[in-house]
C-alpha cells in the first residue's frame, strides 16, 4: 500500500461510495470537507457526510500495533484483534457476527506495525448500533477463556497460510531482513510458542494499557449528519474514563549497512525476488515524491520495470514496486515472480532501471536488500519457514490487464469476494435479546434502500440491426465511467485439446492493435486516468475499462479497437504462452488454487467446466497462432457481444457512438454448439500431496444453474452453511473449536449445472476432524430445519453483500452486461431478491436433502 492510501484509509470509504447510485436522484452528491473534533476524554472523531447511498463506514483506529508489544510477547496486537470479535459481558461469542451480517453489513479488522482498525460497512439506519459497538469492544471485550485457546489453533493456520503462500512469504521475510532488528521487521502473527502459552491476563493487561481514549480514532464516513454522528459517537464513546496512553518510545531503525542478501529455498517450481530500499516515513515531505517514484517504477503495465524487464527483457512473468510508510520508516519494494534461471539476470536489470541515469527523484537510501525464493529439489534440504483475514489470492481462473487489477468478476448475485472459485481466484449464534426482529425490519430496509439505490438510475437498451447489444446507465454521481464488452466465448466451448485458449487470445490481444502496441494503448489508457483488461472465463469473456467520465467518448473508442482490431502478431504468441505457462505453474504451486481446481475436475468429469480456465502446458503448447486467430473469428462476433456503460454519461451521446463503432460490423456464421457430457457427480473422494502446511479440504456436489428455481435456495442454504463469520461452518468449524483458519461454502451458479462447495483449510493434525466435523454439518443441514433467526441472517447478509457489490460503476456495467448475454433479464436483480426473501426453511431443507446427497471429496495435503 502506498503511503498517501495508507495515509488516507479512514476516509477510503468516501471513494467507494463515491462510485454508488442513490435513489432518483440525477444530480452530483453533494460530499462534503471532512469535520475533526476532540472529545474532552481525548477520542479523536473525523466526519465525512456523504449522501451517495444509505449506507456508512466506521472505523476505530487505535495509536497500537506490532511496534508496541515487548520483544517476549510477539504477536499480542494481532492476538487481540482476533478477540475483540469474540465478544464482550453483554454480547456473546458469536452475536457479533451475526449482528453486522443481519444488518447486511460487513466488519473487519486490520492490525499494522503502528496501527490496528476495526470496520464496520451497515445500513446508515443502523448507524447508532455500530457506533454503541464499536464502543462497547473498545472497552468492555471479555476475552473468554475458552475462546483464547480455540483461536490459537486459528492462528497457526493463518501462520500456516502465509508459509504456503510464496509471495505473502516473501513480502514478510523482506521486511524483516531490511528492518531487523527493529520492530518493523517482526511477524505481526507472532511466534507459535509465545502464542501457544498465552493467556486471558497477559491479553487483558495489553488491553487495559493501550485501549484508552486518547489512543482512539473514530472515523465514519457516509450518509450521517456530522450533529448526529456526533451525537451519538459522545453518547457512547465520550463516557469512556480518561486515561493517560503509554506507548513507549520504539527505538530509532537501525541505518542499513551493505546490502543484505538472503536466499531461501522452497519447494516451488518458480522463483520469487524482492528487493527493498529505505524511504521516508509517512510524515516526512518526501512521501509523496516516494509516492510518485514507486507508482513510475512498478505501480503498472506502463511503469518502467514493467517495459523493461518484462516486456522487453523477457525475464519475469510479473513484477510490481510497492511503498510501505510507517511512522518511523519506509521501505520501498520491488517483487517479481521468474523462472530460477533468470535470478541474476532479472535483478542486474531492475537495479539498471532504479538507477536509470539519475533520473530518480526521490532521497531514498542507495543501500538495499536482495531476497530470494528458490525451488529445491523436493528430495533435497530446505528452510522450512497468511496475511490477516480470510483474503486468499482472489485471482480470476485468467485475465489480463493494461493496469492495475480490478475488481474480481462472477455471476453468483449474493456473494463477496470468494476464495479459488471457478471465477474467482476468496451453529446458530446466541444473539442479544431483539435481534430476531431487527434482522426481519433490516429485509424491508434492503428494499426500500440498498436494492433500490442502483435499479432507481436510468437504464436504457438498444439492440442493433447486427445483433449487437447496447445498455446505459446514467450515473451522476461520480466523474467516472465503466465499459464491460461481454462476448459470448470461454471455457464452456473448449476442450481438453484446446483448453485456455479463449484466455490465451485475450492474453495475445492486449499485445497491441491494427493502430497501436500494446503499451502505446496502455499509455493511452493511463492518459485517461483508467485501466483496460481483457480475460476468457467459463460462460464468456470480458474487456473491461474505466476512466474520467469526460473521457468516455476515448474510452468507448479504445475499446472498440482492442475488440474489433487486435494484430494477434504471430511474434507474441510464444513469450505470451510462456507467461501462460508460469501462471499454470504459480498455481499449481498454490495449494488452495490446485485443489480447487482438482475439485472442479473431480465433479464436472469430461465436461469443460473440469477445464482449468488457463489451460495446462499440453495444450497451450498445441495452440498455434493460427488457432488464436480462428478462436477469434468465431466468437468476436456482433450478435455474441453485448456492451454495457455505467457511468457520468449521456444514454443518448453513449448509443450514438457505440452505433458508429461497432453498428457496421457484419454478422458472423452461426456458432455450432459442440456435444457436451452431463457432469455426473460420482461421489469419488481424491486425496492429493504436495509441499505445504496446510490441508485443503473440499466437499460438494452439482447446484442448479443460473436462474433455476432452486437458486435462490441453494444461495441461502450455501450462505447458512458459510456465508461470511456467522455461518455454521466458520462457527462451529472455526470459532469454536479451532479447527480450520478458511471455513467457507460457495455455490457457483454457471449456464450449465453450477457447483456447491464447502471449503476447509486446515492443519494436517487436524485434518481428520475437520472434515468428519464438515460432514456432520452437512448431515445436520439435510436433517433439521434451519431456525427461523439463522435464515433471516442468512437471508440479510446474501441481499447485503449483493446491494453492495452492485453500486459500483464497474460492477454495474458487468452485472448489466452478464443478465443480457446470459438471457436472464435486466429485472434478474428484483426477481432474485423476491425469490431469497421466499425462501422458507422447508425449502432449504428440501435443496439440502436434493443437492447435498451425493458428495465429491478432494483432499490435498502435505507431501
């Protein structure tokens, strides 16, 4: 993160909601300047009105972090963090949870090496009930005995996942070598045998010293008035006593001597190299020229160590430079992922570009440090070395971009961020008296608020004489405009001869166009503020872009031109296979992302969604350019793409000149549909083995597809069964009793039969009961009814992440593009919400008992 983001967050909420739809309204909102006030106790309140939606974002930030803790007790501020959740005298284990997920809210917490946040995103009605929360952790958590020693096992896992992650390894082994032994270069986890002995007086003693009002940031952001946010916030936050902080002074970091070097061998088959240098701090004047040199370094597709040591040089399959900016320090660092061989090569060439004759200007210091991943034979020794949260690598199965990633695409309504799905690549609580009747009035505020802000914006179609299809949708406001071309071509019609080639003609695609390279259309871009990406996935695929609304008229236009007129050079095919082939290989290296995909391969059988969107080795190796070429004739057809604008535009303006680019484009033949199999769910349990620390767990079976009947019940039994931290399996599986760090269930709604899957990971002594514990729940879900409170949270956390997800203006464009191409209907949104709030307990039974018979098991554990 880079430091003026870092700087910035507690008012990051304003740029979400910047982006959102509010009801009937066709005029800019207003956003007004931030207020600041002190309470008398010394709670420092920011303010921030913004009317863009019924929705506010409060954060507690806390003057407390790794930094604080003593050399003996590693891992307290992040230990804490877990706990607060846990409860408090009037708010049990797991009420927490589901409070905010009844709200169709969300929550999540942060710790840093000066810092820790604690979030909450709800429904401003419910502003007063996240404010009183906020507090009442703040100073009254209760660290329940029982509780502590469950989360240890939950720790270990998340160590666990950041040892089985190589780039989240890597970043972490960075910092510590480039700041030890300072505490900026400490594990924010911790150590496992301090963990391991810790306990409810050693956390209440951290606590009480650190949790006082002046070390107390409140920040909210959204549709409050700052007088009743105020209001509110001396209600419940001005009563806490007053008490001196006693952050002690952390030592000064020590001056780096010659560069430091360590290489660490590990079982990947790629490498991975960083490099980092001493920069400013966050207050010093210099951040923001570090700012500025680090987004010219590596920040994007464009960036110099992006043109040269990949685009030019060949020699890593990615590479991006980052800033962290900490109180007392900065560290800027360089990351690449790279065959083993081209080590020294890659590493000369990105020092040759930090040096680039002078050019650099910033004052950063010339002494660096080199750390390095290497793959050891599996037979052979090696060091045997997750971030917080439950964010595993949410790539997309494929995609490529002219600039930063955006955000993670599927057409599952209802759903977050999911961990290693096809598309993506992230016990009922007791709950405080009223609850049951809070979460029912929250439905009716989903209704009349979140689901009716984004439909109330005006949404227009046209379907041109070609078969081309046009949506609008005037958004005011936000300056900002999103194109998503949606072209019916993707896995579904692959096989395992040409498997990923509808991502290898993407990836071949961005390379350039009749008129430009691909990184003269990348400078284009980035000239307008924006980013441009392409990518195959299952059902279809996407070029997705963004800019200033006042460049929408150039943005329509470059989309047009990386659609209508890609070079496919013949020269690009091979270093664009060879890039392909890396990714296979990262994730294959991923245990999550391989077991997912052996999942998929276990349950679909001989039918293509079995298929890896990227492909594999075999068969990109027999794609030749003149295959991309025939692929792309075939599908970029005009009765195949439908084009959708979210955004600061005139409908009018937009359809006029979406006509004059793609209206004289000739009809295509006819797609012939190849014979697919019918997946068959065989029921089969696969154990796989390969170097790691944890074990994946997967279980489930085929779902009805997108817009069946039994959708929207299966969505609620998946949400019920896992649906962010109040679902029965983070409950029981990870609350309670330790057993796994992800516990999750997905259903996967796809054109053909879509997919339920439960997901565990966990550690290998804990294997065997994690999944015996997974099955009993699968059990208990297919024989009792699910209670009446449980489904109402399910029900309001599914319809809130869903409003959420869609206010965007890029989620916008693609959910308005995906409901036309896929034939569902621009009323899907009204008619899927009508269809969750049915949904009784009888019919999740009944789903249950139908979808959940027969189970497909994948395993894969530690070799």
């Amino acid at each position: 993160m880079t430091p003026v983001a870092r700087a910035a967050l507690g008012l990051a909420a304003t740029l979400l909601l910047a982006g959102c739809a509010t009801a009937g309204a066709m005029r800019p909102a207003a956003t007004a300047t931030p207020t600041r006030e002190v309470l008398p106790n010394g709670v420092v309140l920011i303010v921030q009105e913004q009317r863009a939606s019924e929705v506010v974002a409060l954060q507690l930030w806390m003057r407390m972090g790794g930094r604080d803790e003593a050399a003996e007790e590693l891992g307290l501020a992040h230990y804490i963090e877990h706990m607060l959740f846990k409860g408090t005298p009037t708010r049990p284990p797991g009420s927490i949870d589901t409070l905010i997920e009844g709200f169709g809210g969300t929550s999540n917490a942060f710790t840093s090496y000066d810092t820790t946040h604690y979030d909450f995103v709800v429904p401003t009605r419910h502003l007063r009930a996240g404010v009183e929360l906020l507090a009442d952790l703040a100073v009254n958590a209760s660290f329940p005995p029982e509780e502590i020693e469950s989360e240890k096992k939950v720790v270990f896992e998340e160590m666990n996942l950041i040892e089985d992650d190589p780039e989240k390894f890597l970043l972490r082994r960075l910092y510590e070598v480039a700041y030890s032994p300072h505490p900026y270069g400490r594990a924010l986890l911790g150590r496992r045998e301090f963990i391991q002995k810790l306990d409810r007086d050693q956390l209440r003693q951290f606590y009480r010293k650190h949790f006082v009002p002046k070390n107390m940031v409140l920040v909210v952001v959204g549709a409050a008035a700052p007088a009743q946010v105020r209001q509110l916030v001396e209600a419940a936050f001005g009563r806490i006593q007053a008490a001196a902080p006693s952050r002690g002074e952390t030592p000064p970091v020590p001056t780096l001597g010659p560069a430091r070097r360590v290489d660490v061998s590990r079982a990947e088959k790629q490498a991975y190299l960083g490099l980092a240098w001493r920069t400013a701090p966050l207050a010093n004047e210099d951040v923001y020229a570090v700012d500025l040199l680090t987004s010219i370094l590596g920040d994007s597709p464009t960036s110099r160590l992006n043109q040269t040591v990949r685009e030019q040089l060949r020699l890593v399959a990615t590479i991006e430079a980052g800033y962290g900016a900490f109180e007392k320090a900065g560290l800027v660092t360089v990351t690449a992922r790279l065959e083993p061989a081209d080590l020294d090569r890659a590493e000369a060439a990105i020092l040759d570009v930090r040096r680039d004759r002078g050019r650099a200007p910033a004052r950063a210091d010339h002494r660096g440090v080199q750390l390095r991943l290497r793959h050891r034979d599996r037979r052979g020794a090696g060091e045997d070395l997750r971030a917080s949260g439950d964010d595993l690598d949410t790539g997309q199965r494929a995609g490529l971009s002219l600039a930063a990633p955006g955000d993670h695409r599927r057409p599952d309504p209802g759903g977050g961020q999911e961990v290693f799905r096809r598309r993506g690549l992230r016990a009922c609580a007791v709950r405080p008296g009223g609850t049951v009747t809070m979460t029912r009035v929250v439905l009716a505020l989903l209704i009349a608020g979140l689901l009716a802000a984004p439909a109330a914006a005006q949404e227009t179609r046209e379907r041109l004489d070609n078969g081309f299809t046009i949506l609008v949708r005037e958004n005011p406001i936000a300056p900002v405009v999103a194109v998503s071309l949606l072209v019916k071509m993707g896995t579904r019609w692959e096989d395992s001869t040409n498997a990923g080639i509808s991502n290898f003609v993407h990836a071949v695609m961005v390379r350039g166009t009749a008129r430009r390279s691909g990184s003269e259309l990348a400078e284009a871009i980035a000239g307008l503020g924006g980013k441009l990406s392409a990518k195959g996935d299952v059902d279809d695929s996407e070029i997705s872009a963004t800019a200033l609304a006042r460049f929408w008229r150039e943005l329509l236009g470059f989309t047009a031109e990386l659609a209508l007129e890609p070079k496919l050079s013949p020269g690009e095919v091979d270093g664009e296979r060879d890039w392909l082939v890396g990714r296979i290989q990262k994730r294959r290296d991923n245990a999550p992302a391989r077991a997912f995909d052996e999942f998929y391969a276990a349950l679909y059988g001989a039918h293509p969604y079995a298929i890896p969107g990227l492909g594999t080795p075999e068969s990109l190796a027999r794609i030749d350019h003149a295959a991309l070429v025939a692929w792309y004739r075939r599908f970029y057809q005009p009765e195949r793409m439908t084009l959708a604008v979210s955004g600061q535009v005139s409908a009018a303006a937009v359809r006029a000149e979406a006509r004059r680019l793609f209206g004289a484009l000739p009809r295509g033949a006819p797609v012939t549909e190849p014979a697919r199999s019918v997946p068959g769910n065989s029921g089969e349990r696969r154990v796989f083995e390969q170097p790691a620390q944890q074990t994946q767990i997967l279980v489930g079976a085929l779902a009805p597809p997108l817009g069946h009947p039994d959708g929207a019940a299966v969505k609620v039994l998946s949400t019920a069964l896992g649906g962010g931290m109040a679902g029965r399996l983070f409950v029981e599986l990870r609350d309670k009793r330790g057993l796994a760090y992800t516990a999750a269930a997905y259903y996967d709604p796809v054109v053909d039969p879509g997919a339920i899957v439960l997901y565990l990971g966990t550690a290998p002594e804990n294997a065997t009961k994690a999944e015996e514990a997974l099955l009993r729940e699968v059990e208990r879900v297919r024989q009792d009814l699910v209670g009446a409170d449980e489904l109402d949270r399910a029900k309001g956390y599914l319809l809130g992440r869903y409003a959420m997800d869609r206010r965007t203006n890029e989620r916008r464009a693609w959910y308005l593009a995906f409901y036309e191409i896929e034939g569902v209907g621009a009323d899907y949104p009204e008619r899927y919400r009508r269809a969750v709030e049915a949904v009784t307990p009888s019919d999740v039974l009944r789903v249950a008992r139908q979808y959940l018979g027969t189970l497909t098991t994948v395993v894969l554990r530690p070799r």
